[in-house]
C-alpha cells in the first residue's frame, strides 16, 4: 500500500489535484463557451470541484463516517460535511436563478448564445 | 469523472450535456461516499443529481437543445486557465496530505463536536448535531437563502407569462428580420427551428 503520509511523496496530493482540474474545466466551460445553458454547467463542474477538495480535506485515513457508535475510535471530520451540505443547497439555489435568467433572456431575446446577444444590443445602440 | 467533465465541456447537444451533468454529480456523491461524508453523497444524489437536473431539462424545454456551433477555441481562455491551474498546484505542495491526522483541519473545533455532540445535543450524527445546533445560523441563512431564490425565480419567470412586456417584442422583430417577412410570434420560433434545421 502507498502511504499517503509520506511528506516527500506527491501521491498524497493526488486529490487536490484532481479538484484542481475538474475546476479548471468548469472555468474553461464558464470563460469560453457562449452557450449560457453551458456556463451554467460549468459553474456546477466548478463547484463540485470545491466540493470534492473540502471534502477530501476532511478524510482521517482508517476513520469512519462521524456517526457515533461504540467501538468506533477514530472518525473523519464532520466539519466540511456540514459546510458542504449547505453549499450544496445553496448552489442549487442559485442554479435555478441562473436558469430563470437564461429562460427570460431567451424570451426577450430569441437566442441564448451569448455574442448574439451582444450582436443584438450593439444594433440597438446604433439604432438609437 | 474528470473524463465526464471534459466531455461535458466539449459536447454540443445541450441535451446530452444536462445528462451527463447528472451523471457527474452521480460520480461525485459516490466519491463522497467513499471519503465518509455520508450526509453529503446522499445530499448531492438527491440534489445534485435529481433536482438540478430536473430544472435544467425544464429551461431547455422553454429554450433550444442546440449549441450554435463554435470552431476556434479561444487561446486566451485556455491560458488563462492553464496558469491559473498551474499556479493552484504549485499551491498544494504544502498542504497536508490525503487522510493526514494532524493536519490543521482535524486538530481544532472538530474534535470537540466529536467528544461532547452526545451529550450537548444527542443523536449519534455529528453532522447532523453540527448542522442543527452548534452552526444553526448558518442553516437559518441558508434557508433564507433559499426563500430569496425562490422568489427571485417567481419574480423573472412570472413576468414572462405577460405578452405586453418590451423585452417579447424585440425577440419578435428579431425573427422577423431573420425571416423577411412579418410573423405572428407564436408561429416565429417554430419557423425559425424549421429553418435552423434544414
């Protein structure tokens, strides 16, 4: 088995890494895509990725989920778990609203594709 | 689930990318589950993976399950992203390791919630006992919070159910600019799919 301890191993930083990365997709996805609908996934990629590192974080090799039981010594950190399980409602909440604003900007603009949209404002300015 | 990810990012049928997102946050509740943050996977299952989808599929069906097409990847964006990602990692070489006991994050208040929750509080989930008592407030905002969203969802999507509002208007011109030839509103949008797919 590795030993995830081991100061001078980088195996141990594994899982920051791949929250690192599955961050940088949802960035990627939320700074270079048009599709508003896309964006919005990728601020839910982006996320779960801050989700996973505080919950990685959290982890006590050899402990168990912090229900408490007889027998049991060693238990890993409920703290982020709380954190996490409000974040995660809260980012459902703000979900939906960014979904409301890409259903009413659809309405009022035909498109969701995000230089459309400014193609159109453009226009207006100039026609005004 | 990184590979999710990343197809998520490519893919252009936007309908196919709201599966997968739910798929994806499948991925992450079993990862939850296996870092002992039981509370959490059973959250993001339910959450995560059901009701935001639900309400993605439900704004697609009020707007387009197409991505307009977009050859040219944008270089700046990807460097921007590479050196952010570059300079994240550089970040954790000294963070603790995965699973480390004495790190930081497990040597402070936790311990404490750990030893005296049974008797301060009572049930045997500290999570729970955690959320309900000793951070309490923070669950009281995030339910107010959650009331906000609510309402600001009512408020946006009510006033799209009025015809007379400036914004339709503008949508209508639009199609019939597209079109050259002046339509009814409610037939534009099917016209305009008629003509996107030919």
């Amino acid at each position: 088995m590795f030993d995830w301890n081991d100061a001078s191993s980088l195996l141990g930083l594994l899982n920051y890494w791949v929250a690192i990365v599955l961050m940088m997709a949802g960035f990627y996805t939320v700074i270079a895509q048009h599709n508003l609908i896309k964006k919005v996934v990728g601020l839910n990629i982006f996320q779960v990725a801050v989700f996973v590192f505080y919950i990685s974080m959290g982890k006590v090799s050899g402990g168990s989920a912090p229900i408490l039981k007889d027998g049991i010594e060693l238990y890993s950190n409920p703290l982020p778990h709380v954190l996490i399980l409000t974040a995660i409602v809260v980012g459902v909440a703000t979900t939906a609203l960014a979904l409301a604003l890409v259903v009413r900007i659809n309405h009022s603009f035909g498109t969701i594709e995000e230089d459309e949209i400014q193609t159109i404002e453009h226009d207006e300015e100039d026609i005004a | 689930m990184t590979a999710t990810a990343f197809w998520l990012v490519r893919l252009r049928n936007l309908f196919a990318v709201i599966m997968l997102s739910g798929i994806y946050s499948l991925f992450a509740a079993a990862l939850y589950l296996v870092m002992d943050a039981v509370d959490v996977a059973f959250t993001e299952a339910a959450v995560g993976a059901g009701i935001s989808t639900v309400l993605m599929l439900g704004t697609l069906s009020m707007t387009t399950d197409q991505e307009k097409v977009h050859k040219k990847v944008s270089p700046f964006a990807l460097i921007l992203v590479l050196a952010t990602g570059g300079v994240l990692i550089y970040g954790t070489m000294d963070m603790p390791r995965y699973g480390d006991i004495n790190a930081p994050i497990n040597q402070h208040v936790a311990n404490r919630y750990l030893e005296k929750s049974a008797h301060e509080v009572g049930p045997p989930n500290v999570v729970t006992s955690v959320l309900a008592s000793y951070r309490g407030y923070d669950t009281l905002g995030e339910t107010a919070v959650v009331f906000t969203a609510a309402v600001g969802v009512l408020v946006i999507i009510g006033r799209t159910q009025n015809k007379n509002m400036p914004g339709s208007t503008r949508a209508r011109r639009r199609r019939e600019d597209e079109l050259d030839e002046p339509v009814k509103p409610e037939d534009g949008a099917r016209k305009n799919e008629e003509a996107s797919s030919s």
